[in-house]
C-alpha cells in the first residue's frame, strides 16, 4: 500500500468548502472530513514552502480544536526528518464525533523534498479553484 494524503472538495459555499482528507500511512488508512476556507489553507502551503526551501525545520498547522464541543480537530506536524530530503509529517484526525461514530486517529508518513513541492503546487492550484483534489506525498 502507497502512503500518501489526498485532500478533496466535497462541498462547496461561497465563501467555505467541506474537504474529505484521507492520510494513508503504512499501517493504517484514515479519512475526515470538514469545513475549512482558502485562507487556512494558505496558511498551510506557505509553512509547507518554509520546509520545502529549509528555511524552517518544523511547521504545525491545525483546523478545529482539540477540545469538547467542536467539530473536527485536525493537526498535522510537518518536519525535516534528515538531511538527505526526507520530511516527515504526524497527523491526528478526530471527528468529535460521539460513540459509536467516533474517530481519532494518529499516524505519520514519511515523503521527500520533491513529493511536497509537488503537493505544494497541487494545494496552490486548489486554493485558486483550478482543480478539486490534492493527491501526493507518496512514497
């Protein structure tokens, strides 16, 4: 099994979108959706091009809240495993959701330089609403 994260607009409004987010790692496949905007979205490609050109070792980016009574709570830790190009991402999704539909998951892949320049520039094209899906970070 591949690992990798695709991100796809389910839903759209005018001025949000529900996302479907599935990170595959290799030993588990998870999914959530939620509602986000272009804005947080830009958040996360410009601190993705901060690991890209290694001007950061490490970026957080999050959507919701890791608290009771929200609505989804997404983190993702984006890192420079090691000098060689492999950067490493954790991802916890949780739904909020109540038993028995609820769903917490924690899991990391591992990808290279070239993988999140070509996720960044996917995450771009989404943002300016030039396509609906974001598939890489394979490895």
């Amino acid at each position: 099994m591949n690992t990798g994260v695709t991100l796809i607009k389910v839903w759209e409004d005018e001025h949000f979108f529900e996302v479907s987010l599935e990170v595959r790692s290799i030993y588990c496949v998870s999914e959530i959706r939620f509602y986000t905007d272009n804005i947080e979205l830009d958040e996360l490609r410009r601190g993705l091009s901060l690991i890209s050109s290694l001007s950061e070792n490490e970026y957080v980016w999050s959507s919701g809240e890791d608290k009771e009574n929200t609505t989804h709570y997404v983190h993702t830790r984006w890192y420079v495993q090691d000098k060689r190009g492999h950067i490493g991402i954790e991802f916890i999704l949780d739904n909020k959701d109540s038993p028995p539909d609820k769903m917490r998951s924690h899991s990391c892949v591992v990808t290279e330089l070239n993988q999140l320049d070509d996720f960044i520039n996917q995450l771009q094209q989404f943002i300016k609403g030039k396509n609906s899906v974001v598939k890489g970070l394979l490895s």
